[in-house]
C-alpha cells in the first residue's frame, strides 16, 4: 500500500518534444497495421520527417522560453514527476540528435537510383533461402524500420533528459532495443547483419545488466535512484550533502555502482574496453543505420554520461570525484590510442568509420573528463560537428556500390550495364573515386578532413573546445596525447583521401579488387570479415553478398549511384555544416554556451 | 562478532566451488568417449531438423505466440500492483492505466492486422 | 559616409564573386567568363566611386572610418576582428586598383582574346582584385596580410599563366619565394606588434606607436625592429634593394598583368605598408634612414639596368623598380614625404599602366617581340600607340606639367630638405634623387626612341599594326590622366590636404636649394639627358645585335650581378643546407616517421586479433574492462589517500 498518493505535475509543454516523436512511432506502428502496402512507405516516410521537424520547432519554441527565464526552478529545469529534467542542456542534446536523426532519416529514406533502399524485404526471412528471394520478387518492403527509428530517437532524448538512474535504464532500453532490430535489416550481407544485431543485442543486453546492477547499488547505498532529486524526493547528492546517507565505509559501494552505470553508458558511446561490438555491429548493419546509430547515440550516450559526471563529481566529496576522474582517463586514453592505431589498419570503409568512432568517443572523454562546465559545452559543439560528419560520410558510403560485369564486356565501364549490388566497402575499391564523381568525393572528403580535425573544418573547433575543456581542468597533458593521437588518426583519414583523389582508378586494380571481395566473401576468408563469418558458423557461402545474385559475384566494378534526392539533401547539408562551423563557429558556439546556463 | 555479511560471501564461494569443481571433476574424471549423438545439438531431446532444401521458414508462428504473450504478459504485471493500490491511485492511476492499455493494444492490433493470429 | 561604409565590403565581393563564379564554373562561363571579370571590376569602380564622392562631402576629420564586421578568431588575449580602414589613403588605393584594374580587364579582353585560357586570366585578375582590395581595406596587420598573400598569390598564377613554357614558370617560382622572404619579414612585424601592444589592428597600434596611448607602447628598440621587418616585407613586395631580382623576370606574364600587378598597383603595396604604418616608422628615426637608403639605392639600381635592357618589357620592370625607389625614398623622409610618395604612386600608376599597356600593343602588333633593337620608327605604324606612350614618356621624365613632374619634382624637393638639421642628408639624397631623374630621363627616352624613332629594323615576317579600340580606349583614358591627373591634385596642394587624416600635416621645411632654380636644373637635366638618348637612339643607327658595350654595360644587362650574388650568397648555402636537411629527413625525421607509421601498422595488426568476431570474446573483454576500471578505482583512491 502507498501511504499517500499524490498525482504527479507533468509539465506536457516541456514532454511536447518526446511526446511527438514517441506518439509517430506509434502511429508508425498503426499504419504499418492499416494502411495498404502501396503507400504504406511514403506514409511512413513524410510521417517520421513531419514529426521530426516538428520536434526541432517544439523544441526551438522550449528553448527560447527555457534560456529566456533566468533559470527560474521549474521553467529551466523541469522536473515531470520527478523523473524527466529538461535543463537547456539536455534540450540542447536534444535538439541536435533529433536534428541529426532527420538528416540520418533522409539517407534511410532514400532508394538510390538503383530503385532499391538499404533494407532487406522481410529481415525475417533466413539468408539465401528461396523464402527470401519470394519476398523479393514479392516487392515486400520492411517500412516497420520508421517507427523503430522514431522509437530510437525518443529513447535517446529521454536517456539525456532525466535525472532518475531508472528511467535512464528505460530510455537506454528503448533507444537500444529498436537499434538491434535496426541492425537486423540490411538488404545485403544479410548474415552479417543477423550476425551484426545479435552481437549487439547480446552484448547491450550484458551491458544493460551491468548498468542495472550498478543503480542497484547506488539504491543500496542511497535508498533513492535519482540523481539530484528536490526537496522532497532528494537524491544521492542531496542525501549525501545533508548527510541521511553518510559516506563513511560506504565509498566503494558507491564508487562500484557508479562504475557500473558508467560502464552501461560507456558501452553505448563505444568506449575502450566497451568497445568490441562497434566494428561488427557498424559493418553489418544497413549503412544508413549506421549513420544514424554513430551519430545520435553516440550524443545520447555521452550527453548522458558528462551530466552524470558531472553532476556525481561536482556533488560528491573530492575523493569520490578523483577516482571517478581518474577511471575516464584512463578509459580516454585506452580508446583513442585503439581507435586510431587500429584504424589505421582498416581495409573496409565501415570498419574504418567505426574505429573512428571510437577514437572520437576517445576525444570526447577527454573532454569529458575535464569535468568542469566547459566540458559541457565542448562536448555539445563535439557532437554536432562529429555527427553531421558522420551521418554524411555514411551516406556517401551508401551511394558507392558494386555493379556486376555484363559478360562479354570486360571493361563494364559503360554504367549502364550490369545489375547494381550491396556497397562497395572495400578500400581498394575506392581507389580513384574523385575522377568518377568529384562532389561526392569532395564532400566525402570534407568530412574526413573534419574528422581528422584540420582547420576550417567544423571538426578542428570541436576537437580544439574539447581539448581546451580538458586544459580547463587541469589536465594540459592529456590534452597532449589527445593531440597526439589526433596526429596519428590524421594519418588514416588522409590515406583515405590520397586514395580517392590521387590513385588512379586502374580497371585491372579496381577488378582485381572486388574479385579479392568477393572470393572473400564467398570463403570467409579477408581480415575481421573471416572470424565473424565463422563464428556464424552457417553458410559460408554468399553469406557476404547480395542475394539476387548468389551466381555472378566473380567479377564486380565499383560504381556510383544517383541518390533520389533525400540522401543527397542530406549529404548536402553535412556538408555545408561542416564547413560553415569551420568558418563560422560562432553562433552554434554561443548557443552551447547558452546550453550550459542553469547547470546545477 | 564478525562482519554480518560473512555468511553471504561463504555462500559465495561455496556456489563457486561446487560450479566450478562440478565443470572441473567432470573434464578430470569423466570418460570421454564421442558418438555422433552426443556431438549433435541438443534441442529439447527432439532430433535436430535439417533445414528443407533450398531453404525454408523457420516456425515463426512459435515467435509470434512469444511475441503475444509478452503484450498480454506485460499487461498484467502492471494491472496487478494497479489493481492493489487501485483506490490510492484514483482517478491519475484510471488515466495512466487507460493509457498503458491503449498502447499496448497498438502491437496487438499490428499482429492481428499483418496476419499474426492467421494460424491455420 | 556612415551610410555608405557597408557598400565598402562590396568592393572586394564583387571580384571575389567573379573569380569565384569563373573559377569554379569551368568551362561553362567560357563563352562570356571574360564579360563577367571585366564586370565584377566595373562593379567595384562603380561602388569605389560612390565611396569616393561619400567621403569627400564628409568633413575631413570624420573620414577614416573603421568599420567591424565580424570577429574573425579570438583565440587567447588575442580578438582578431575582421573590418574595413576606410580613409583617404585606402580610398586612394581603391580608385587606383578599381579604375586601373578596369581599364586594363577590358584591354585584356582583346588583348587575350586568342589565348584559349583567357576564363581563367580574367579569374586571376578578379582574385588579384579582391586580393589587392582586401590589403588596403584592412583593419589590422593580420587581414592586410591576407591581402598581401592573396595578391602574391595572384602574382604567382599570373607571372606562370603561360607556364607550359619553363622560364615563365621559374619566374614565377621565383617571385613566389622572394616574396616569401618579404613575408617572414611581415609576419615577424605581427609577432613583435602583438607581443608588444597585444593588438594587430591598426586602431590599436599605431596610436600606441605614437605613444598617444598610455601604458601600452614599446621602446625605440623595438619599433625600430618592427620597422625593419616591415620594410623587409615592403622591399619583397615592392622589388626593393636587396629583393629586387624577381621583378624583370616577372614580365614573363601577360602584359596587361605586368601593367597591373607588376607597375600600377601590387608592387607598390610596399609603399602602402611603410605610409599606413607611418607612425612606427616615426618611432624609429634609424629605420627611417634605411627606408631612404634602401630607396635611393634601389631608385639608382633600377636606373642604370633600365639604361642597358633591350627588352621593353624589362625595360619598363626596371623603370617600376627605381620609380617605387623614389616612392620609398619619399616614405622615409617624414610627414611631408607621404603625401608626395603616396601622390607619385598614384600617378606613376596611371603613366606607367599606360607605357605598358602601350608596350603590350607594340607586341601585339609585331607578333609579342620583345627586342627594342627589333623595332625602330613604328609610329607609323600604330600613332594611337605612339602619342598615348609619348604622353606617358613625357610624364615618367617629369616634364611639367605632365603627371610626373608634380609627384617626382615634389619627391626630389623633399629629398633636398635637411632631416633634424642634418644638411649631409639633404644634399646626398637630393642629389640622387636628381641623378635618378636624369637617368630615367635618358633610358626612358632610349626605350621611346628605339621603339618609335629612327629607322625600322624589323623584317618583312612583321606586320605592325594598330591595336583594336578595346585595347586603345584604355590606352587613351590612362595617357589622358598622365597627361592631367598631377597637375588636377596637385594645383593648391589638393591631394596632400586629401591624405592629412591620415598622414597627419606637416609643415614644408626649407630645401638646400630654393624651389625654382631646383625646378630649372631638374628641367636641365632632364630634357639634356632625353637629348643625348634622341642622338643615340633615333638620330643614329641603332645596330640590331647588341655591341659588347662597356663594363658597366654588360654588368647591367645582367641586372648588376644580382641574379648572380642571390645564388652565390642565399641559393648556395641554401642548397647545401637544403641537401643536408634532406638526407636528415630521410634518415632521420622519415626514419622516425616510417617507423611510427610501422609501428602503428604494427601494433594495430596485433590489437586487431582481439576483434576476433566472438560475442563471447567480447563479452569476456567487457568484463575484463570492468575490472580494469575497478582496478584503476581502486588504486586512484589508495594514491589519494
């Protein structure tokens, strides 16, 4: 029996945001149920864009009623029920993963000139059989994968707006959750992709475990899960400042619980030794997803993980603070020197994208671990920069495919020939790529230069915040290795660009490369791709490659499809952020300024 | 007296040991002798089923019959504790409840629709 | 002026747009690309003019304007905010740039019309534009420099705009790196400017030059360095003694590109640098004594290779040299010199613009020979060509009351006024200031003389003929201001009351030799010298090969041995340290670097073993990790405690 009930105040204009994008999601699923196939997709499609930009407006409106208030308690940070905090900081996070998720789904949306998009037509259906190839011919389509990204996005802008360790393990759920099927769906490579969303469900699965046993032992030691708290409901800090729950002997207690919830959100960003599923988990899942996954979760974890930081550092005696300190550190510098060295011997784009990612998890820590307010803000222009990089770099990877060879013509330089196939990821396949089509190897190659962090890109002013933040707290020298591993991860970047641009499109190395594919891919053999194929243990071969065409993978040429617009708006706009937060970071930069107001 | 939680890690070690020992004993003392029986996978002592040639479906129908429990199985997790504290709650329980059922008769209705319960 | 200031950005936009558009549309804009620079030009003139007539109806103290326009960088104590100086200088500098500049784009119209590049030309000569206009309109050293690069740049691509032929590229090459030279010097100027007042721009600095700020200013040592390294900027840019050598081989490019870039406008940006930086200059009385040696050196340097090229575009390089000699001459000599260098500039802009543009149509019509000893009694030929160079050969020589005379004469009478009562100063750099004008007086005739007098050389294989009106109109307007330009700023002191918010008023000192017989002997000298070239060059037979000639002949040919003391004293020793740099890279630094590289190779291949695609590997490794961090924990609080 609860003693006495009280409802709780729910402030519906600060949940609008969420509310919009969780409620698409729902009715994403209705239509799925209603509406006839025929336009079941664009359906979902102006759905999922219309309640995405309508979020960016609900929350634009939020902000300019949150940042003009002076920080009044209850306009600033709204405390629904207790549970859901919209600081100006969270809805900042906000902003820019539902900003990111739009640019992210238009490359979903796209279908390329090739008339087909990234998803597979039943993801349920078991690689290669003839069930598969029914649906296919069947003109089936998985329009399910807008719902579940509305579901994903709305679980991440609840996991950075709350201050209760609990509904942060419901938001990581519901942000998680739709990703593992996400994952699932790839059109090509299917076992890869089955393999790719099992992996990560299993793993998150552990992680999320991890996570719930350390809130577990906060409770234990703190008898409340939140973070803060008010007045009535205090939390862990507030129990502990007024001293209804006395540190002594209790440190590690707390201390291992803290690390535990750390280790959960550490996972999701990716971190070193958290870090193993992003390679396979990027590699195999629909390139598109990808996009959206390194970018908008990656804000949500680390969004998360600064204001939890942040807050137990700051709240928590010294001491405390100092080991948690030192753990980021260490975790900061274990993964930006994996991220790069690794990376640097990557022979397939996606892989390499993902070792990126993590060595950006790696630069954000740094930042992070500053643990001071210019963190905060470093860590939000950090994600806008990385983000439109990275939702762009994706989506150039989706529009270079292989197209197979019409017998009788060798040379298959004519592009009309031959049937277009999954992407071509391959390193050696981009070799020369600037020649075949220049603007989407120049905008390709704007983003990695904003990854490497070379100036007059968005990039260099995100890495210099965030390696200022860590300068700001003291900690000049990890800001070094910080700088140094950048040097070393200029290195892949550029070897990438040198490819594209300078090498020169050979046809007898371009063909001798996707021969290399794809006996690959029809032994298992190649670098990381054998292991996993393996551990797959089912079909070895075709497992790797596109379904229709299970009998014509010998000889392959790499060719660029034409987006059907979305992804090249997309891939536009990245481009265009990149450059003009290069050149004019300003005002995205008082706005993260802005952001950091009324932190506690 | 010692420590209260002295006990707890006794009863930790002793499951260890008896886990551990027991997976241990066994590749110690045990014959190892192999037939084709015992290298097959295990599934509930029914004989594996190869797969049909050319590939074929998987029983989905037995994901589906999961996938309704889980709606319904939810359901009633939550209608219970409601049910107990039904009068504290009042009408803010009512609503939230309302609430909880109607989305959960979303992926319902999605089942039924894309031919989940079509059986036979 | 306030109402007008935000067209002043406009200045630089409209040809930045127009070489963006020609440069990034490629082929496409091929057929009207040219039409589009000259326009992007005109667009500029135009608003240069609307600011122009904004000014002058604006009280004279109200009319330097420094306009913000964004902050630029602020990284650290230092804010670099992005703005316009529009003053009476810089706005001197805009009509000269804009009006010159579009006269000679629509030269270059015809004059490029056969050459298939001719979209990119005028690409190049928009950017050297916006480039030229962004270094005057700066508000701080720090944009000026990018004006300064942006038109080196420019330089570059246009000096090597033919650059499937060698040398044209090795000149520009060359005047590339001796430009770098000038740089270094600018870009130390920057360091010492901002280590001691904390600020580049130009509103903080030079009142703290002027010691008009309290607290903040730096001692005569320092200015003095400053100044040195600004005038080792100016002498890169401006073709100065010792950095002159990379001027004649310039004229490998285009000529309308020497017209502009190499005569009228770029190469006087040194001159630009030492008046806008005039109050640093003051602080510094020892660097302002080299500013007038290194201008009296250079003024006679150039003199005397001008006596001894045959080449009538190197010809008229080494004239620019020893006219921007005088103009920097003027710059050291104080207050009343700015006025008068800034003036010569000006004209000298508009006569020699207008001999070159005359040089490029005698070389259109004798198939791009070069040789004066080829050419002989052509004034038949092409009469616009011949009075338009005539009147800019009358102006250059100072003969009153062309152009010339009201600038040059001013200069050499300045020259004569003692400096701190020093009369040995007056006399030496009088005196060479009035050698200086007699020699130009000889070789300028010469080359006049060769080109048009005396009797034809060339053979039957040339055809001279006049050149279209798109190259003549632009001819006839520049002959027309050498003609009235000096004496319409000059009559009551016009142009040095125009530049006093800027150059501050300084009062006339008295010359060693009064004002009028100084007027006569330099009339004397000049008309003399012009007659000794009219008997040798057009009375005379001018022999086509050249004669072996004196020493000193010979020795200027070949630019006074400065080709051969650059390589004997800077390329040598460069090369050998360059040599020896390269085997310590390769062994040393790409050893290093190889090895890093390897090593990342290396170890990633390791690492990479663990990423062995087992849910369960990973698993464990999480696991692993969480210890790991528990670990850490762990030992961060037995350390802290």
């Amino acid at each position: 029996m609860i003693p006495d009930f009280t409802a709780p105040l729910i402030d519906w204009a600060a949940l609008a945001p969420l509310l919009v994008v969780l409620g698409a999601g729902v009715v994403g699923v209705l239509v799925e149920a209603f509406v006839p196939d025929a336009v079941r997709r664009a359906t979902q499609i102006t759905l999922a864009l219309a309640a995405l930009a309508a979020t960016v407006v609900l929350i634009v409106l939020r902000w300019g009623l949150i940042v003009g208030s002076d920080g009044a308690p209850g306009v600033s940070d709204v405390l629904v029920g207790g549970t859901v905090m919209v600081t100006p900081f969270a809805l900042a996070l906000q902003g820019t993963i539902v900003v990111l998720a739009f640019l992210g789904a238009l490359v979903v949306a796209d279908r390329t000139s090739s008339g087909q998009d990234a998803f597979a037509p039943t993801a349920a259906a078991v690689p290669g059989t003839s069930y598969e190839d029914l649906a296919r011919r069947a003109g089936l389509q998985q329009t399910e994968v807008y719902p579940l990204l509305m579901f994903a996005t709305g679980g991440m802008m609840l996991f950075v707006a709350t201050d209760d360790l609990l509904m942060m393990f419901v938001a990581l759920e519901v942000l998680s959750l739709p990703l593992y099927v996400l994952c699932a769906t790839a059109r090509r490579r299917r076992l890869l992709s089955q393999e790719a969303a099992a992996k990560y469900f299993l793993l998150g699965a552990f992680a999320s475990a991890l996570f719930i046993f350390g809130v577990a032992l906060i409770y234990g030691f703190a008898g409340t899960v939140r973070l803060i708290g008010d007045e009535d409901k205090p939390g862990v800090i507030r129990r502990v400042l007024s001293g209804d729950a006395p540190l002594d002997g209790m440190t590690v207690l707390v201390v291992a619980g803290i690390l535990l919830v750390l280790v959960g959100l550490l996972f999701k960003l990716g971190a070193v030794p958290f870090h193993a599923w992003t390679p396979d988990v990027y590699a195999g899942a629909p390139t598109p997803i990808t996009g959206f996954m390194a970018a908008c979760t990656k804000v949500a974890a680390v969004g998360a993980l600064v204001k939890v930081l942040y807050t137990l550092v700051v709240g928590l005696p010294p001491e405390v603070g100092e080991q948690l300190r030192t753990v980021v550190i260490v975790v900061a510098i274990l993964t930006m020197a994996l991220g790069t060295v690794v990376g640097a011997v990557q022979t397939d784009i996606k892989r390499l994208l993902a070792y990126s990612s993590i060595a950006h998890a790696g630069f954000l820590l740094v930042a992070v671990a500053g643990i001071n307010l210019e963190s905060l803000r470093a860590v939000l222009f950090y994600m806008v920069a990385y983000g439109v990089a990275t939702v762009g770099a994706f989506g150039v990877v989706t529009l270079v495919r292989e197209r197979t060879v019409v017998p009788g013509r060798a040379d298959g330089a004519d592009g009309e020939d031959g049937v277009v196939l999954g992407e071509a990821t391959h390193l050696s396949q981009w070799a020369g790529l600037g020649r075949r089509a220049p603007w989407l190897t120049a905008a390709f190659a704007l983003f990695l230069l904003s990854m490497a962090g070379i100036p007059l890109t968005a990039g260099f002013v995100a890495k210099f915040g965030a390696f200022g933040a860590a300068v700001a707290g003291d900690l000049w020298w990890l800001a070094v290795v910080g700088v140094l591993a950048s040097v070393v991860a200029v290195f892949f970047y550029v070897r990438v660009i040198v490819l594209m641009m300078f090498t020169p499109p050979a046809e007898e190395q371009l063909l001798a490369g996707a021969e290399a594919r794809a006996q690959e891919a029809a032994t298992g053999t190649g670098d990381e791709a054998e292991a996993a194929e393996a551990s797959s243990g089912a079909e070895p071969a075709g497992g790797g490659v596109a379904t229709e065409t299970r009998t014509e993978v010998a000889r392959t040429v790499v060719t660029v499809v034409g987006s059907r617009g979305p992804a090249a708006v997309a891939i536009a706009v990245c481009a265009v952020a990149t450059l003009v937060l290069g050149v004019f970071p300003g005002p995205v930069l008082e706005l993260a300024g802005e952001a950091i107001k009324f932190v506690p | 007296m010692t420590n209260p939680y002295v006990p707890v890690l006794v009863l930790m070690a002793v499951a260890a040991v008896l886990a551990l020992g027991g997976v241990a004993a066994s590749a110690v003392i045990g014959p190892k002798r192999y037939n084709r029986a015992k290298l097959d996978a295990y599934e509930c002592g029914i004989e594996p089923t190869p797969h049909a040639t050319g590939g074929g479906r998987l029983p989905i129908k037995y994901y589906l019959v999961a996938m309704t429990f889980i709606v319904f199985d939810i359901e009633v997790v939550f209608l219970y504790p409601w049910a107990v504290d039904f009068t504290t709650l009042a009408t803010f329980g009512l609503v939230a409840m309302l609430g909880f059922l109607a989305l959960i008769t979303v992926p319902f209705v999605y089942e039924w629709r894309r031919g989940g319960f079509d059986w036979v | 002026m306030e109402n007008v200031i935000g067209l002043a950005p406009w200045l630089v936009g409209f040809p930045l747009l127009g070489a963006a558009v020609l440069l990034l549309g490629g082929r496409a804009t091929d057929r009207w690309g040219h039409w589009l620079g000259v326009a992007a030009s005109t667009a500029a003139a135009v608003t240069g003019f609307v600011l122009l007539f904004a000014m002058i109806s604006t009280p004279a103290e109200e009319r330097v304007v420094d306009h913000h326009l964004w902050t630029w960088l602020s990284a650290g104590g230092l804010d670099v905010d992005l703005g316009v100086r529009l003053d009476p200088l810089s706005m001197t500098f805009v009509m000269l740039v804009t009006f010159v500049g579009t006269l000679i784009h629509v030269y270059s119209v015809a004059y490029m019309a056969h050459d298939p590049h001719r979209r990119r030309f005028f690409a190049y000569l928009n950017l050297f534009v916006a480039a030229m206009l962004t270094l005057v309109l700066a508000d701080s050293y720090l944009l000026l420099f990018v004006g300064w690069e942006g038109v080196g740049l420019a330089s570059y691509l246009l000096i090597g705009f033919w650059d499937h032929k060698r040398p044209n590229a090795v000149a520009a090459k060359k005047a590339f790196v001796m430009n770098r030279v000038g740089d270094m010097g600018l870009i130390a100027a920057m360091a010492l400017i901002f280590a001691n007042v904390g600020s580049v721009q130009f509103a903080d600095v030079l009142p703290a030059a002027a010691g008009e700020l309290s607290g903040v200013g730096a001692s005569t040592a320092t200015w003095t360095a400053v100044a040195l390294c600004l005038l080792l900027a100016a002498c890169g840019k401006s073709a100065q003694f010792p950095l002159q050598a990379w001027l004649g081989d310039a004229m490998a490019g285009p000529t309308p590109v020497s017209a502009l870039i190499h005569a009228a406008t770029m190469v006087t940006a040194g001159v630009y640098l030492m008046v806008r930086s005039a109050p640093i200059l003051e602080a510094a009385p020892t660097a302002q004594l080299v500013v007038v040696c290194v201008g009296a050196v250079t003024l006679i340097f150039g003199a005397v290779v001008g006596c001894a090229k045959d080449d009538i575009k190197k010809a008229l390089a080494a004239s620019t040299m020893s006219q921007i000699g005088y103009m920097m001459l003027a710059a050291g000599l104080g207050p009343v010199g700015y006025g008068f260098a800034i003036f010569h500039l000006l004209t000298h802009g508009f006569f020699k613009a207008g001999l070159f543009l005359g040089a490029g149509s005698v070389m259109h019509g004798m198939d791009d020979e070069v040789d004066m000893r080829r050419f002989g009694g052509l004034s038949r030929f092409l009469p616009v060509t011949w009075i338009t160079m005539g009147l800019g050969w009358l102006a250059i020589l100072g003969v009153f009351p062309f152009s010339g005379f009201w600038s040059k004469d001013g200069i050499i009478e300045t020259a004569f006024v003692p400096v701190d009562g020093q009369p040995w100063r007056a006399w030496l750099f009088g005196s060479v200031a009035l050698v200086g004008a007699a020699i130009t007086a000889f070789y300028m005739s010469r080359l006049f003389f060769m080109t048009f007098g005396g009797q034809r050389r060339w053979d039957d294989d040339h055809h001279p003929h006049e050149s279209p009106a798109l190259m003549t109109v632009p001819m006839i307007i520049l002959a027309i201001g050498s003609v009235a330009l000096g004496g319409l700023l000059a009559v009551g002191g016009t142009f040095t009351t125009w530049l006093e918010p800027v150059t501050g008023h300084a009062e006339h000192g008295e010359p060693v030799i009064p004002f009028w017989p100084l007027v006569i002997l330099t009339h004397v000298l000049v008309i003399g010298a012009a007659l000794l070239a009219f008997r040798q060059y057009a009375v005379s037979r001018v022999p086509v090969t050249a004669p072996r000639g004196s020493l000193l002949t010979r020795a200027a040919r070949r630019d006074l041995f400065q080709d051969a003391t650059n390589e004997t004293l800077v390329m040598l020793p460069g090369q050998v340290l360059t040599r020896s740099l390269v085997y310590g890279d390769k062994a040393v630094v790409d050893g290093g670097w190889l090895g890093l590289g390897a090593t990342v190779t290396q170890v990633g291949e390791k690492v990479r073993g663990m990423q062995n695609g087992y849910a369960r590997s990973y698993a464990a490794m999480i696991l692993t990790g969480v210890l790991v961090i528990a670990g850490v924990a762990g030992i961060a609080a037995a350390v802290s405690q």
